[in-house]
C-alpha cells in the first residue's frame, strides 16, 4: 500500500491506515490552511502562555510585601546596630535600638529596645527579608518600664551566604502602626 506522502511497510501499517490524517506533516499542508494565519496563532498562543507562567513565576515576588514596599523603598534607611533610631509623629518620639546579645549556640541574639509616645496593644516587630526574601518574622514585644518595650530575637540567616539584611517592621498584631516609621530600620546580621 503506498501512502501519498511516504511508503510504509510492516506491522504498523494497520496502524497508519487507521488515522485520518499523516501526524508527521504540518497541518497546514493536511488540512489545505494558510501556514502564516496559522503561524500567528501558534505564537499568539505561546506569547500568552509564556505570560501567564511569568506572573505565575514573579508574581508571588511581587505580591509578597506589595503593603510595605512601596513606603520601604523610598524611605531613608537607619542602621539599627550603628546606634538608636528616631523620629517623631503627631503623638510624639519614638527610638529604637537594637544591641547585640552574643551568640548563644543557635546563632547570634539580639536584644531590640523601643521607646513609644503612648502605650501599644499587641505590639509586634516583624523581621523581613531586605537583601533576600526569607519570609517573615514576627517578634512579640513586652512591655517594660512606662511605655518601653522590649524582645530578644535570632535571626535566621541565609544558607548561602555569611550575612543577611533584615528589615524590621512595627505592627499592632496583623495591622501596620497608624503612623509607621518614615526611616527603614534595618540591620545586618552576621555568622560570627
């Protein structure tokens, strides 16, 4: 049996003569179409599907902290270990410093200090990755003398390198301060 394209013997030719249409030709020559309408289809389609797997790939990136990085990125950064922050709101002074504890086995600890205008209910400091996205950390603070709070913390550090930078974040529970800090307190932490 001689097919119009190509010969074939053998056991797979029951096979072949049961399919309507030659797999191995370009369907534009089987089916009598126009090859360039189908060629635009066919990078059409693959454009959008390239697209979708880029937002599906970068999206969660981008999407991750969207509600505090636009403040963070244009805000002027204050390096917590070379001495306290401050700053001031309409309901007053706030500092915070962060003093290094020393190394107590499971990496290096460290002790953060901050000083409110007002009291805070559920006061929390949530450690995020500033160099590498390595999730968040949420420290509770505990309240101390007057409107002082305090927390001792390891930060976790990235297998890949000796040094991480950490951005710390003041929230009441999940929500952010009414008024958050205009400076992006950071730190780096070491292996020491």
């Amino acid at each position: 049996m001689q097919a119009k394209h190509f010969l074939m013997y053998g056991d797979g030719l029951e096979t072949f003569a049961l399919m309507p249409l030659v797999s191995i030709m370009a369907c534009c020559f089987q089916y009598g179409l126009e090859p360039g309408v189908d060629m635009l289809r066919a990078i059409f389609f693959l454009g959008v599907i390239s697209g979708l797997m880029a937002v599906i790939v970068f999206g969660a990136r981008w999407l991750q902290t969207s509600e505090y990085r636009g403040t963070a990125d244009s805000q002027a950064a204050c390096d917590l270990l070379s001495g306290p922050c401050e700053w001031s709101t309409k309901t007053g002074s706030w500092k915070i410093s962060l003093h290094v504890m020393g190394d107590k086995g499971q990496g290096t600890e460290y002790q953060l200090i901050v000083d409110t205008p007002a009291p805070q209910e559920r006061f929390l400091a949530v450690l995020r990755g500033e160099s590498m996205y390595m999730g968040e950390y949420p420290v509770p603070m505990r309240q101390g003398e007057g409107n002082q709070y305090t927390a001792q913390f390891t930060a976790p550090l990235c297998t890949t390198g000796d040094q991480m930078i950490w951005r710390i974040d003041l929230q009441e529970g999940q929500q952010r301060l009414p008024e958050p800090a205009p400076l992006k307190l950071v730190f780096q932490a070491r292996v020491q």
